[in-house]
C-alpha cells in the first residue's frame, strides 16, 4: 500500500508531494503498457485499437478509474485493456503471445531507461562533490552539503541531518534502497540543487512503477498478461479464459492483494514483486559499482 487514510490526515501536504512525484511514473506506465499492446496488435493485423483511439500515450486514453485509485490504496492497479480482436491476427497464436508481451516488454525497457538516467545523474552527482576539508565546508555552507572524505578505511559521503554530522559509504550508497531513495538527499541535491533532486526522485518512482507493473503482470492468471504467454506457450488452449474462471482467478489474486496489505506475513504478492524488483535493480547495481570503481568514485 502507497498510502493509507492516517498517514495522509496526518500530514496532507507531504501526501499530496509524493503523490505529484508518483504521479508521472504511473500514467506514463500504464500509457505505455496499454500502446504497446494496440501498437503490437496492429502491426500483426488487428487495427481494432488504432480504430478505437487506443494506440497512443494519453493517459486519458487508458486510465480506469478504480485501478487508478488501486495503485495508491493498493499498490497495485490496473487501466482499461486494450480491445483486440485475434480473428484478425495473421498467425493466431504467435501474435497473441507477441501482443501479449508488448505491454510487458515496454514497461521493462522503460525500467531500464530510468535506470540508465538514474545512473547518469548518480555518477555526475558523486563525481561534484568536493573532497571534505576546513574551508569548503566553510566556504559552502556544512548544514547545507555534502562532502567526499574517508571515513573507518572507507570513501565516504558526510552530510548533516537535523543538526548532527552522518558518514555514509558510498558502497552503501550503491544498493536499492540508498541508491533510489538516500540518493535525493544525501548526493543528488547537494550536488544540482532541489530541482534536479525532485526530478531524480520523479524517476526513481517511474522506475520501480515499471518493473513492478512488468513483475505483476507476468503472473498467469486470467485476464493479466501472465495467462496468455503461459496458455499460449504450454497449453494452447482457447486464447480467452472463460469469464467465470478469469472472475474467480482475478477475485483470489486480488484478494491476497489486499490481505497482504492489512498483514505482511500474508503479503505474498508483494514479497515476489519486492523480491524480482530489488534483485533487478542489485544486480544492474553491482555493474554501476564496477564503473564507478573504474572511474576512481568508489
């Protein structure tokens, strides 16, 4: 769950900033899910998409309402399917499987896109900030900066929170949680300012919206995308599940879905998504950790 009722009566304000900041990353990955889809399906025949205004990047275009507000209460959510029409695919089953995972395969190239420019502005950011001593920390200003110096052996960044003086290795900083969420803070503003922070944080959401939305996706339960690769790779059966069967695999999915969300212990969907997001992004991590090695920042 993104936010509950207490948290935004407690403080309105800080709910609305980290719902402006979420915002874009989530309209532009279901945009993009839903227009792969049409644009895939017509490229193998089927214009029912292109005819019904679909195949485009509006949000406007694709958004549900209730799955909207899903992606916030629930953390998970969904926007309207694409129509498509299979009679008109020159090749029946290997077109549904390439449309199929159009919406999967764009959410993950938009994923490694964000990464990339995460990355970028990490390196650009580490690479700014001056070397810890007397008179720069004067000159600049400590309570408002951040400085390289080493610190127990290791390079590290030393910052000031509330008044008091932190030392953070920038091994540390080069896992999941700092690299996406410390970073804005610790690196990214000191380094470019707020404007250049609340961007980076922009697409830290965009990124971790995207794989997640790719993950969940994958799950093979009708009507989700997950279903028709597995059916169309293994079973061969209908391309359509019955209504019936997708109401009752969609209403247990859903309902783990929101009983993880009153009780962790239970929250077996998102510990797989927290598990394939957080293990992605480590690994492309530990590749950026050699670079920067390379390069003399770590």
């Amino acid at each position: 769950m993104l936010f509950n009722l207490s948290e935004i009566m407690s403080d309105p304000l800080q709910f609305l900033k980290s719902l402006l900041i979420m915002l874009p990353g989530i309209l532009l990955a279901l945009s993009i899910h839903e227009c792969a889809h049409g644009w895939v399906a017509e490229r193998c025949g089927d214009d029912t998409a292109r005819l019904m205004g679909r195949i485009t990047l509006n949000p406007l275009k694709h958004i549900d309402p209730l799955g909207f507000a899903m992606m916030f209460l629930a953390g998970f959510g969904w926007a309207k399917p694409v129509p498509v029409n299979p009679l008109k695919y020159k090749n029946y089953r290997r077109d549904d499987l390439k449309v199929s995972l159009a919406g999967i395969m764009a959410n993950l190239a938009l994923f490694f896109v964000c990464f990339i420019v995460l990355a970028l502005i990490f390196t650009a950011a580490l690479a700014r900030l001056p070397e810890y001593n007397s008179i720069s920390a004067a000159i600049q200003g400590a309570e408002e900066s951040s400085f390289i110096t080493v610190y127990g052996g290791h390079r590290s960044i030393m910052y000031f929170y509330e008044g008091q003086m932190y030392y953070q290795p920038v091994d540390d900083m080069l896992s999941y949680v700092y690299f996406a969420f410390g970073a804005p803070d610790i690196i990214v503003a000191p380094a470019f300012g707020t404007v250049v922070s609340v961007l980076y944080q922009i697409v830290v959401y965009c990124m971790i919206i995207n794989i997640g939305l790719a993950v969940f996706n994958l799950i093979p339960v009708p009507p989700f995308d997950g279903y028709h690769v597995l059916n169309d790779l293994v079973f061969k059966q209908d391309l359509f599940a019955q209504q019936r069967t997708a109401r009752i695999a969609s209403g247990v999915l859903w309902g783990l879905i929101l009983l993880g969300n009153y009780n962790e212990n239970l929250d077996i969907i998102g510990k797989l998504l927290n598990w394939a997001r957080s293990g992605l992004i480590n690994s492309l991590l530990a590749g950026l950790k050699l670079i920067l090695s390379g390069m003399g920042l770590v």
